[in-house]
C-alpha cells in the first residue's frame, strides 16, 4: 500500500493541505521539483508555502 497520512474530520483545509505537503516532502526526500510536480502545484507555490511554514514555526502559530 502507498504511504498515507488521515486528518480528523473538521480539520481546515489549510492544515490539510500543510500535512499533506509536509508529508509528500518527506516521503520524496525532500526533492522539492519531484513535490510540486507530484502534488500538481508550481515550484514557487511550494517554496511559497514552505516559507509560510516557517514563518508560522517561528512566531509560535499556525493560521487559517
């Protein structure tokens, strides 16, 4: 069976789509061209969430 992740029912779509690019990074290696084009997104989409990511790491939360 393919790796998977499960986010409980009621989980916003923002922390969906972050477990799912955070698990698709480590599943690949961290090969960041392989991402965006596994997930259908551009490069500089990922790099832009990435940077959010860390953003939100930094200051202590995460945000809808």
């Amino acid at each position: 069976a393919p790796p998977a992740i499960s986010v409980p029912i009621g989980t916003s779509m923002t922390e969906v789509e972050r477990a799912v690019i955070l698990a698709t990074l480590e599943h690949y290696n961290h090969h960041k061209e392989r991402v965006a084009a596994v997930l259908g997104i551009s490069l500089k989409t990922l790099y832009n969430r990435l940077k959010e990511y860390t953003a939100e790491a930094e200051n202590g939360r995460m945000e809808d």
